[in-house]
C-alpha cells in the first residue's frame, strides 16, 4: 500500500467577505476518526478515490464514493473515513467568515445537506486547481471562485442521507449499526429486520453499494486496525476479541482489505 500523502496547498486566504483558511489534498488517508469530532469553521471534502462512510451527531449516515462531497458544519459533531486504511483520496477547503455565515442563515449550507455528489467532477477539480491554487490571484477573486465551486457542488446531485425521519428507511441505518458489530452476522441482521436474507441483502447492496457481508468485514476490519493503533493488544487478542476462529484467519482476511498483514500495518504505525 502507498504512503499517506498530505499536502497542504495554500492557507489563509484572507478577504472582507470571507477566509479560506486552508487548502489541500490527502491521498491514501489512513482512515483514523473513529468518533466525533468537532470543528470550529466550515470544510468541504470531496472524495476522489475510493469509498467510505459519513455519521453525525444530528442523525445522520451515508456511504460515500468517489465524487462525493461531504461539507462540515462549525460545531457539529462529525465522523467520516474509508472503508479501510488508505482507501481514499481527497481534496478539502476549510473556510469561514461573515459571507458564508450569510450562506447558513439562508439556509443553504445546514446540517440536511452534509453530503452530497459533484455534477461533473472532473470539470470540478479542474476549476478547483486552476481557480483556488493561483496565487497570481487575489485573495477577494479566490475566495468568490471557491462559492462558485460550493455552490456547484450543492447544485449536484443529492446523496441519498440515510436518517429514521425524513423519507428514507430507518432499517438502513439500523442495518448498519447491526454490521458494526464484531460477534453479528448479515443473516443475523437480517433476522433482527425481520427481512428474508435474500430480502435484505438485495436492498442493503441497493443503499450502500456493496453486499451487507463485505460491509460487515470492511468495518470489522477498520475496528480491528483501530484496536492495533490504539492498544498493545498481540493479534491474536485482536481476533479473539472480533470474532475470528484463529490468528491465521484474521491476518489473512486484514490482509486482503488493508494490504498488508497486522503486524505490518502496526509497524508502520508505530514508525511514523
């Protein structure tokens, strides 16, 4: 697997209107935020490789993919990651000020629209670089081409957001929490939904992209690295604790997710 790459392109932009507070790029995010965090400005994320998964404290969940775009509200406790280690890349602006509180009083940026998906995403990015990273530019003209690409972005399609009370099925975001757990199946959860397998597996690969198992494995797999960047746990008490029949088993199947086995994954954690 390729080495996290971090870059960050251009900090504080300042103008009257508005601060774009800093500008960069993540390849190959090593998927870390496990809980809610909470930030004191705005920030959009746009993913563009691979695929992973958003929660927040209001509520709500979305599985996520590249071209999709995630906004981060100021205050508001937030959770995002690949599916596993290294699984996507990205691009992000933070930013704040009086012309983008302007933009929440109206309504448009909110905590119903935290995600979504850009209407043509290489043309985007294409804006992005050529727009944002310009520092021939003044900062007033690069901070109203980055509300030109917010507001792209918001214009784009949808991502359906997966809540118990707005339209969307609540036994989505049970589903998911079922699969989250280490000693739970997907026939289990489809039991506990009181659904056929067949049932369930059809209209949860509808909702999130991927078959309820390999979900279940992906998020097993990301608690299991967690456990090894957190605790002096041996591997072995790692898959014991997860569920899994053996040591063997589990270092194979982190493997085949993450790229590399456990007590390679933790080396090089440990040597950062």
């Amino acid at each position: 697997m390729s080495e996290r790459y971090w870059k960050i392109w251009s900090q504080q932009v300042r103008s009257k209107l508005g601060t774009l507070v800093e500008i960069g790029e993540v390849r190959n995010s090593p998927g870390r935020m496990s809980r809610f965090r909470y930030l004191q400005r705005f920030a959009l994320v746009v993913i563009t490789r691979g695929e992973g998964h958003y929660s927040d404290e209001a509520g709500k969940e979305s599985s996520l993919s590249t071209g999709d775009w995630i906004l981060v509200l100021p205050e508001l406790g937030h959770c995002y990651r690949p599916n596993y280690p290294g699984g996507w890349d990205e691009v992000y602006v933070m930013f704040e000020g009086p012309v983008f509180e302007t933009w929440r009083e109206e309504g448009v940026l909110s905590h119903e629209r935290t995600t979504g998906h850009l209407g043509g995403q290489e043309s985007w990015l294409n804006e992005f670089r050529d727009a944002l990273l310009d520092e021939n530019s003044s900062p007033l003209t690069r901070v109203c081409s980055f509300q030109r690409l917010l507001a792209s972005a918001m214009e784009g399609k949808n991502k359906q957001v997966i809540t118990a009370g707005e339209g969307n099925p609540a036994w989505f975001a049970d589903a998911c929490r079922l699969l989250s757990r280490p000693h739970f199946t997907a026939e289990q959860a489809a039991e506990e939904l009181g659904m056929s397998y067949e049932t369930f597996r059809r209209w949860f690969r509808g909702h999130s992209g991927v078959p309820p198992h390999r979900y279940h494995r992906q998020q097993i797999i990301n608690l299991a690295a967690s456990m090894l960047d957190t605790t002096e746990l041996k591997s072995a008490e790692v898959a014991r604790n997860l569920g899994f029949c053996d040591e063997a088993y589990f270092s194979r199947v982190f493997k085949k997710v993450t790229g590399r086995s456990p007590r390679e994954y933790r080396s090089r954690q440990e040597s950062r």
